[in-house]
C-alpha cells in the first residue's frame, strides 16, 4: 500500500509549491490516528525529516525549513499538505509522505521538486 502525494515540480527559487498526500481507503484505520509526515532525499544524501503534524496537529519542522514550509492536514479529506514558499535551490529533492502510528507505517512513492536558481 502506497500513500498518494503530487504537486511536485520545477520552481524558481523565491516561488512556491503545495504538496498534497492522500491516504488511500485500503488502509482503513483512522486517518486523525496517523502521524504524517513529509520528508525529502537529494542525491547522494540520505532521506530526512522536513516536517511532521500529529492527530491533534501538533507539528514540527526542520530547522532549515522553519518559516518557510508550512505542514497541514484535512482529517475529513485524509489528506496532509505542505505548503512550501520562499523555495531555495537546497529544497531540491524528492519529497516523500509517511503516514505513521503504533505498529504501521506506510510511504509514498515520492514527488520531485527542483528549484532553479
């Protein structure tokens, strides 16, 4: 089972994307029990964390995406969107959605962005 995520892209740097991450109806839990997150791997880096929100949307950001990216979630929708502005040549990766609580976790299959200077 994958999760869904789109919105990837090519952007200048200074402009924006929305990332947006669905979790399938095969997977039938509760979607407000999942923590989701989004992360990002460049090439020849390994895969890190840029931002996570919890059920009760409680989140937490990468340092160096603090003020920039902004993580949201539609329970209703099951959905998690990133909101990335200000986007600098260093985002460049492939973004991956995770979805994650006790005992499961379930990936993405991975949205390129590339930003240009």
């Amino acid at each position: 089972v994958q999760l869904q995520a789109s919105g990837g892209g090519l952007v200048q740097a200074g402009g924006s994307l929305r990332l947006s991450c669905v979790l399938p109806r095969t997977i039938t839990s509760v979607f407000w029990g999942y923590t989701m997150s989004w992360y990002r791997q460049a090439p020849g880096k390994q895969r890190n964390l840029v931002a996570s929100i919890t059920g009760n949307r409680n989140t937490n950001y990468a340092d160096d995406v603090k003020g920039r990216f902004t993580i949201s979630r539609d329970n209703s929708k099951k959905t998690v969107y990133l909101y990335m502005n200000s986007l600098e040549p260093e985002d460049t990766a492939v973004y991956y959605c995770n979805a994650a609580q006790s005992g499961e976790a379930y990936w993405g299959k991975g949205t390129q962005v590339t930003v240009s200077s």
